[in-house]
C-alpha cells in the first residue's frame, strides 16, 4: 500500500520520441527501457517488466504505447501481481484511465 507521500506510478514500456508529460497527472513517469528493442525477444521484455513491477502498488498505470507484445506482458504481470489492470489510453490527445478488474474464481466462464 502507498503512503500518503508516494505518488502512484505511470509505467512506460520504452521511451521513444513522445511527450508523455501529460501522463505526469497520473503518477511519477517509469520507463522500463530505452533506445531500440528486439521485437522477437519476449523473454526480455519479461524479465524486465517483472524487475520494473517490484515495487509497483494495484494503485500504478500502464501506459498504452509502443509495442504491443511488450504492453501485453506488462499487463499479464500487473493483472497477476493485483488482480487488475490501470491503463493509461490516448483519447483524442489526453490520457483517460481505464480499469480492468479481473475477478478469481471459477476461470472457465
């Protein structure tokens, strides 16, 4: 749980050329890697989204951006960690939260 002093986090798969400066209104900016990534390398991807969520809170976003596998998961990693997903979405140049509860239980449905 966060204290009233920590700030919730926006977790960016990569840094590219955007301005995120706007997702600051959400939380304190996390890139999880820079520079140019190897598509295919999903191990990679997951050995640093599970280092990067270490010490994420359920009260974190993900910023939807770049590429997908590597939004994918991040996402599966969170949803595993809390039981749910905060994403960051682009909508008509801002950013709007969305939540995905993802209950547990009978998983057959």
């Amino acid at each position: 749980m966060q204290t009233q002093t920590q700030r919730s986090k926006v977790f960016i798969c990569n840094k590219g050329g955007y301005d995120y400066g706007k997702a600051c209104s959400f939380g304190d900016i996390v890139y999880i890697t820079s520079g140019q990534l190897n598509i295919d390398d999903l191990n990679s991807m997951y050995r640093k989204s599970k280092k990067a969520l270490k010490d994420s809170s359920p009260e974190d976003f993900i910023l939807i951006t770049g590429l997908s596998s590597f939004t994918i998961i991040l996402s599966c990693l969170f949803s595993a960690k809390f039981g749910k997903v905060n994403w960051l979405m682009q909508s008509h140049g801002e950013y709007k939260a969305v939540t995905l509860v993802f209950p547990t239980g009978d998983r057959s449905e």
